[in-house]
C-alpha cells in the first residue's frame, strides 16, 4: 500500500522548504489557501524554539551590546513533553465482555502481543517524544500508517509537512491528508527530490493513494502510483491538534504563548552583562593634562603613566582617576527576571523545581504530586486530543494487519484472530509513587475480595494474563498439598493414638 522513503524534515532544510505551488495545489475547502502563511509563521515559532525570542539589544555607540538567547522557551518545550512521554503510554487490549471465555482471552493476548511489537519496532516511545515537542510548537502533527510486504511503518509529521481535509460536518474526521518527504537535499532546487504521498476518501467509499516525485521548483519528475485503491474505508492517518477551540483545524502553538516574555527576559539579561562589562572596565579620567600626553593610556597591571599637566591653562589643577560603577539596580532587576521567568513557566504550567527551592520540601511521591498538579491537569487537557488519535492508530495497526496479512508476518508467527476488542491508551507521569502505602492498601482489599489476586500480580509484578494464572495454579496445587499433607498428619496421630492399648490399673494389694 504504497512505498515507504527516507524522511527529512523541511525546519532542518537550509535550502527552503516544500514549494508553495506543490502545496498550493492541495489547498482546497475548511484549510484554505492561508496555510502557506501559516507554515511561514510555524517556521518562525520554530526559529524561536532553536535560537530564542527575538530582541532589540540596548547600547550606545561606543560599544557593541551583548546579545544572548537565552532559549528559555526550549527548556520549558522540552520538560513538558518529557513530562508527557518520557515514560511510555501503555497501549492496552481488553476484551468487550469481562466474562469472556479462556479462548477469547487468548485470542486478545496474540493481538496484544502483535501490537506490542509494532510499536517496538517502530521505536514508537522515541518518536512520540520528539513529536510532542513537534505539537507543541507547531500547532498540529499527523500520524501516518503505511503496509506493505516490508511491514508495517508509523510516521508522525511536523505540521510543515502535511496538509490535510476534514469532512465537512464531523471535523475530527479526516478526508484527505497530503504528506510532503524531502528525500534528496541540494542546493539546487532542479536536483532536489520532494516525495509526495495523498490519501483520500473517493465516493466509492474506499481510500485511495497517489504517490510521486518533484523537484525544488515543485516540477513532476516522476509519477510512483497514479491512484491506487486501497482496502481502507478511511484515511489510515490522523491529525492531533495542539489545544485550540471548537471545530479549530489550525490549533495553538505554546511558543506563542510566551516568547514575548523570553524576548524581555533576555533583553534585559544581556543589558545587565553589558552593565557588568561597563563596570569590569570603569571610566577613567584626567583633568588639566596635556592632551598629547593622555593618548593611548596602557591600562594593563603595573603600566605607568608619565603625564604632563596643561601648560597653556592659568592655574592647572591636573589630576587622574576613575569614575566607579554602581551596580544598584541589581535586586530590581533580579525581581524583574524572576517575574517573567515565573510567567513563562505559568503559561505553560510547569512548576518552578529548581533544587534550591525544593530542598526539604518534598519528602513523598504525593508531595510531588502536589508540586506538578497543574502540569498534570494541563497534559491531562491535551490528552483528551492526543489518547483518541492514538487508540485510532493502534485500532487501524490491527485492522490494517488483517487487511494486509503479509505485513503482520514481521510480529508474529500466529494469524491474527477475529475477535471483538477495545484499545486503551493509559499514560505515565515520571512522578515516584508511594509503593509500599499502595501495596498495603491494595493488599487489604485483596483481603477484603473488592480486588482479585491476579489483578494484585499484574499491577505490583507485571506478570502477563498466562503467567497470573499459571501463579494462582500453582499457589492452589501448593495450598492442596499442604492441607493433604495437614490432614494426613492429623489422621495419623487419630489412628496411632486409637491404636495403643490402655495400661491396666494397679490393684491396692498387689504392692508388697
């Protein structure tokens, strides 16, 4: 179902990216022809997160101002979606029914496992990471699938690759989706090679797939599949859009959000390295001295100076010294940087962790919870977005399986069953838990029967469904052997104690 390429992303291309004419020509209905300005702008936030807000240097002309990014945005860009996805999403098949049989729940364990290993072999965990951040700054990102004899391939796209159509009515219901790969860079745009890749609902209900090859200037060169029909009665890709309102395609980059407050915060940190400069090097000064003896004064250690005293003046009063450098404005301005760095990370809801202000402060997994409630509460808001797109991708992984047999051959050596199945995506926060709390809490509702035990195995030692129920197994057959075992003893001692003869009482008269 197509062919698969090697991807570049146009942000890293020093020669321009994809034509505007090649997107241009895709650009019809809800997304509209602004998106080429649109891809300008998402450039620029992608210009901020690299090299930091842009900003006015203050100075004179008698020197030349410092000029320092501090890429504030970057650091906070990359907390949060580590915070987000540094700890693997669980992907989670469950069966419909819980009273589903052994059979059925075997049959949801080869899905499990199939997909498992597509996600590892795509290095799924790694991708999603850096595709947060894609998200974050660029307003959207697209998930694409693609099956072939080779297998199984997950692409996600920064939003300057990809344009893409929603259906009229349901807006979370991608029509056609366009994606643009740079597979050969060059100078010379004639010797570029931009692949394109479009899916698209056609009337007969089914998904088709264009492929083909242009150069720099957005000429075809080479057509790969005209328009091919696949097996698909949707668009085997989705779009997840970063926050943004009702029926909002375009969505909302968190660069935006805060790179006026980065622009201030390093304007005023590189005007206080200059007072600092100013300061390491104070203004000297001499009064009534001959100007022929003051030019090109050495100011290394140990230079002396051999001055003449004006003699063209009345009453000279020569005299040298230098005019120190007040630094009085530091407090002020260490308040004011304190704020806009407060302000950026309130923006975005990352909490302020740096270890001077926490020492001593956390002494529990709950304790850190408090402290990142509110990132909580915001990666909880944009995963109401990011958990429908990725159970629509883990959805499609086994339904395209199916339609496509030979690219399942890659993960497993079984047949994929048909079965009814649901998808769960469970997420991890990176946040220590309090375990040994839970354990008891847990253990006592184990007790109380309002928790299974091999709910208890599976949460606290990972064991899989099979390995929960050999372990319950062989806890009954140890506990039945032991209770054999406890009864066999007790019997024996009811028998031999059964068996002994009674000694017969001595009569008063036999003693002598």
């Amino acid at each position: 179902m197509g062919n698969e390429v090697e991807v570049r992303h146009i942000r890293n291309n020093l020669f321009g990216p994809i034509p505007a004419n090649l997107m241009q020509e895709e650009l019809t209905g809800l997304y509209g022809s602004d998106v080429l300005k649109e891809i300008n702008e998402i450039l620029g936030y992608y210009e901020v997160y690299n090299k930091g807000a842009d900003f006015v240097p203050e100075g004179s002309q008698d020197y030349v101002p410092a000029s320092l990014n501090y890429k504030y945005i970057r650091t906070l860009i990359n907390k949060e979606a580590a915070f987000m996805f540094a700890k693997p999403l669980d992907f989670v098949v469950k069966t419909v029914n819980q009273d589903d049989d052994e059979a059925v729940r075997r049959d949801i364990t080869v899905l499990q496992t199939f997909l498992n290993n597509v996600l590892k072999k795509n290095m799924f965990n790694g991708k999603i990471l850096k595709a947060g951040k894609d998200c974050f700054i660029g307003k959207r990102i697209a998930i694409v699938l693609n099956f072939n004899d080779e297998g199984i391939s997950i692409s996600f796209l920064p939003s300057t690759e990809f344009v893409y159509e929603t259906d009229e009515v349901d807006t979370d219901k991608v029509t056609k989706l366009v994606m643009f790969y740079i597979r050969k860079d060059s100078s010379n745009k004639l010797e570029q090679e931009i692949f394109k890749k479009k899916y698209w609902m056609e009337s007969d209900g089914f998904c088709h797939v264009h492929e083909a090859i242009y150069d720099g200037t957005g000429q075809l060169k080479e057509t790969v599949i005209e328009n091919l029909t696949t097996k698909f009665t949707y668009v085997p890709g989705t779009v997840i859009v970063n926050e943004g309102l009702t029926g909002d395609v375009d969505g909302e980059s968190d660069v935006a959000q805060i790179d006026e407050y980065e622009s201030w915060y390093s304007r005023l940190g590189s005007a206080d390295i200059d007072s600092m400069r100013k300061g390491m090097n104070p203004i000297r000064y001499t009064r009534d001295m001959d100007s022929k003896s003051t030019e090109n004064l050495p100011i290394s250690a140990g230079a002396y100076w051999d001055l003449i005293s004006d003699q063209n003046l009345d009453n000279p009063q020569p005299d040298q010294g230098i005019i120190p450098s007040e630094l009085g404005y530091s407090e002020p301005l260490e308040k004011t940087m304190e704020r806009l760095k407060k302000a950026m990370h309130s923006q975005l809801s990352i909490p302020d962790v740096s270890a001077d202000k926490l020492q001593g402060v956390i002494s529990s997994g709950k304790t850190f919870k408090a402290i990142y409630w509110e990132l909580i509460i915001r990666c909880e808001e944009k995963l109401t977005a990011w958990k429908p797109a990725l159970e629509f991708i883990a959805n499609t992984i086994i339904e395209g399986a199916m339609l496509y047999p030979e690219s399942a051959k890659h993960y497993t050596d079984e047949k994929l069953p048909v079965v009814k199945y649901n998808i769960e995506v469970e997420n991890n926060y990176p946040i220590p838990e309090d375990e040994e709390a839970e354990k008891e809490v847990d253990l006592l509702e184990v007790n109380a029967q309002t928790m299974s035990r091999k709910s208890y195995m599976k949460k606290w030692r990972g064991l899989t469904d099979k390995e929960a129920d050999d372990e319950l197994r062989q806890i009954a057959l140890e506990r039945e052997l032991l209770e054999d075992s406890f009864t066999g003893l007790v019997a024996e001692g009811i028998e031999e104690a059964t068996d002994e003869e009674p000694e017969e009482a001595e009569e008063p008269g036999d003693k002598e």
